[in-house]
C-alpha cells in the first residue's frame, strides 16, 4: 500500500513538472506571437481538452470575437468564429468535444490570466477562452482559471476592441492564424 502511495505521489510530481503551453500567431491589427502556460495542475480537463483542439488545428483561422476595453479579449469559437462565416453567431459555438465541468481554484483573475468561458451553466465550458486585459475579480471562483500570457502581452494589449457593452468585433477581427501546443 506505501509503494502504491509513493508511486501515486511521484506521478503527480512528474506530472506536475511538465509544463504545457500554447504558442498563439496573432494577425490583423496586433501581430505577433502569444504565449501561454496553461495550468494542468489547477484545470486538468480543461487544459486536455483545449490542449487537443489546439493539437488538431481547431483553433487555426479562429477570431477574437469579443475584445473590451479594460477587461478581456475572448476567442476560440471553433464552430461559428472564422472569417468568411456568419459572424454574428461568432460566440455561440464550440466543439464536437462534451461541455467541461467547472474547476474552479483560487487563483485570481489578473492581467494576462487565460480563463474558460462559459454560459450561465458553470459546467459548460468547451473551447472559447478569453485573456485579462485587466483584474476582475467578480470573476474569481466562477470561472475556470486555464493559465496565464508569460510573453507576447503587448499583442494581447494590441487586439482590436469590439464595440458597447458586449464587446462585439465588428469589420475584420483580429485572427489567431496558428495555434500550437508547446512544451
């Protein structure tokens, strides 16, 4: 029984030490390279599942659908979030992939902090995120923390904004051309 604890300690040791990360190419009015720790530790599900997408190339050629101003810039729409398609329905889609339930941690949501977004059901999340432009506390325990900007904040700052309270882009938005998973 001891060995089997210590084993089971050691994997999550190991498991804990491997870093995952996305590496985002942001085209349109910011240009440049994203780059994002993602927190397998804190958001295990969520952080597979946006680990996949992001492998099979779901998130290539998605927009940032809805930037505001001092608060978050949100992307991911696989389904309905790409140039040439509708683009009012840009925020309503996901992926084939089953809704995630909520992992909630105590990590705040501060500048550069990537978290899953979500309808009014806590156990939705799919394959849109969003980046901090700012703090926002009164997200703090209701949203599921994914990971956090560790280089390529100046491109995040660049996003075009979207427009009233929604935050939805209009003309062309700023696209992530390529999505890649990084060690």
């Amino acid at each position: 029984m001891r060995k089997l604890a210590a084993t089971a300690v050691a994997l999550l040791v190991a498991g804990g030490a491997h870093a995952t990360g996305l590496e985002i190419d942001v085209t349109g009015e910011a240009e440049g390279t994203i780059v994002i720790d993602l927190f397998e530790d804190l958001a295990p599900n969520h952080v597979a599942q946006v680990s996949q997408l992001a492998g099979e190339g779901a998130y290539d050629g998605v927009v940032f659908h809805r930037v505001i101003e001092g608060f978050m810039a949100q992307t991911g729409d696989v389904q309905h979030g790409r140039i040439g398609g509708n683009m009012s329905l840009a925020g309503t889609g996901g992926s084939d992939l089953d809704d995630l339930d909520a992992e909630f941690s105590d990590r705040p949501f501060e500048r550069g902090v990537v978290g899953m977004a979500r309808a009014a059901n806590p156990n939705s999340a799919n394959s849109q995120f969003f980046i901090m432009f700012a703090p926002a506390p009164h997200l703090n325990g209701q949203y599921t923390v994914i990971g956090e900007v560790t280089s390529g904040m100046e491109v995040v700052d660049a996003i075009k904004r979207g427009q009233g309270r929604g935050g939805a882009v209009t003309g062309r938005p700023d696209v992530m051309e390529d999505v890649r998973v990084i060690d």
